[in-house]
C-alpha cells in the first residue's frame, strides 16, 4: 500500500474517531452547563444554602446535590448503558461497562460556599479507566475547558497550550494545601518550602480541576497535589496531557488517577517541578560487578 493511501485512510480513521467522540462531549457540556444553572441559582441566596459537612473541612450543599441530580439525568439519559461515578453518590448505573463518567458537581465547594468564585463543574468520560473525554466549566467566569483524547484541548473552542517558560525562577505553581485531619501536613510543607524559594510565587485558589485546566492553558508553568479523588483530576489530567504536558503521579509513574496525587507542568517545568515535590524511589544500590573500579596506581587523579 502506498504512503498516500497509508495517510488517507489514517486521516479518514482519526476524523471517524473524532466523529465517534463528538456526541460523548456535547452530553458532557450540556451536563455541565445543567448543572451550573442549578449551581448559579443556588449562588444568588448563598445565606439561604443548606451545608451539611461530610467529615472535618469536608462539606456538602443543597447546591452540589442539585448539580449532581442535573448531571445524572442528562448522562444516564443519553447512556443508560454507562457507568457513572460521582463525589456524593458513589457508583451508579452499569457498573460493568467499560464506559465511566467520573462527575464532581462542585470542585471547590468551600470557596462556593463562602462566595469567592473560585469553583467548576468537572465532567471526564473514562473507557476502561483511561480518560478520552473531559469538561471543566468555570461557572463564575463562564470559561469552558473541553478536551478529546486525541484532538488537543480547548478553552470557549480556542485551542490552548501548555505554557513554554523553561525557567523555575520565572514559574508560578498551583498547588492545594493539604486541609483533612491525618494529612502528611509536615511533609507538604517542606516541598512547599523547597518550591517558593525556587519560583517566582505559589498560589492556592482552591480547586484542582481549574488549577489542572490552568496548567493547561498555560495559566500555571505546573501544578502538584496529593489526597485527590478521581472526580477532582480526571478531566483536569486529560486537559494537560492535550495541551502537550506532562503529568504524573508524585512518585514519578502513570498511576495519577487511582494515587489522587498528581504532578504536572510543560516539559520544561515538570521535570524541575517532580524532585521538589516528589517521593521518588531511592536509587538501587549499585552491585559488585556495577561498581566502578578503583583506579590503577599512578592513575589517581
């Protein structure tokens, strides 16, 4: 077969992909705009706003459920044959398929509650655990951060990119504090150290899902955090890898979304960005025969 019919037919099978994926992300960006006329609503009459608190410095709305209910209807109409997993209901649906919505209602539910406009309505369509689809709406600022596995990632149907600063002086980073009882406080606060002396600034706005679409629209030079859930990251995660960067789990491997810890930047950041924030594996000791040996007399220098 010839070069020429080698890329037709390639052309023809990534836009037949792209086809196959259009529905999946409109659902997605209707569920989202559904759930931030819930969430909008609620906004208005905040003193009014029935919180319940889940755990310590964990809460839950009226607004949340009512933005969760509006995302479970539109996805399991359109595909009642899916899985969905969302922050307040756990699993529902067919949770054999290998098709799973994983929805947070409000990613920053603390800044929703207390007014700052700091909070999204995040959407990712996982097949068989990896994330192909992803919708993050910012329903104060109305930005909408949409991605395919595959076709790169948008902001309002603008392509974006990550950012292609390469110096760690001129970064500015996301990250999230850590705010749950029995959280590693000690450890975050050395890497916190470690990253504010070697940037240009730190900020914590105080929700993942935008921090990770910040990093993707070249807001932030990198982002790190850990004690995540799937619903805080999955969307975000696909947003960076679609604007060309990288992204891990803090340990340096693939595992980002099952850890909820994450570490990301463009490629010239990131790899400055790990070691400060990282729990690497140590080194492996080098054996007997990898050891170098030592040097002849008359050759020590």
């Amino acid at each position: 077969m010839s070069g020429a019919l080698l890329a037709f037919f390639f052309k023809n099978f990534i836009r037949s992909l792209t086809v196959m994926a259009s529905p999946y992300i409109a659902t997605a960006v209707k569920a989202a705009r559904r759930a931030a006329q819930e969430i909008t609503a609620a906004a208005q009459q905040l003193d009014r706003l029935a919180i319940d608190n889940k755990s310590e410095n964990d809460f839950v709305t009226a607004a949340d459920r009512a933005a969760e209910e509006a995302i479970l209807n539109v996805l399991s109409s359109a595909y009642p044959r899916h899985a969905i997993l969302t922050e307040e209901r756990g699993l529902v649906g067919n949770t054999k398929s290998e098709w799973m919505w994983i929805v947070d209602p409000i990613d920053g539910t603390t800044n929703f509650i207390h007014g700052v406009p700091q909070y999204a309505v995040s959407i990712a369509l996982c097949r068989r655990g990896e994330p192909v689809v992803a919708v993050v709406y910012d329903v104060a600022k109305n930005e909408l951060f949409t991605a395919v596995k595959g076709e790169g990632a948008f902001l309002d149907n603008r392509r974006i990119r990550v950012s292609d600063n390469a110096e760690m002086r001129r970064a500015l980073i996301g990250t999230g504090f850590p705010f749950r009882k029995g959280d590693n406080f000690k450890d975050y606060m050395q890497s916190f150290m470690r990253v504010t002396q070697a940037t240009a600034g730190v900020r914590r706005p105080g929700a993942a899902s935008l921090d990770l679409a910040w990093v993707a629209a070249g807001r932030y030079d990198g982002f790190w955090e850990s004690g995540l859930s799937k619903w805080d990251i999955a969307a975000g995660g696909l947003l960076v890898f679609e604007a060309g960067g990288l992204l891990t789990d803090l340990e340096g491997g693939e595992e980002w979304l099952e850890k909820g810890s994450v570490c990301c930047g463009n490629p010239k950041i990131f790899g400055q960005l790990l070691p400060l924030v990282g729990k690497l594996p140590a080194p492996e000791a080098k054996t007997d025969e990898a050891k170098e040996e030592p040097a002849a007399e008359g050759d020590a220098k």
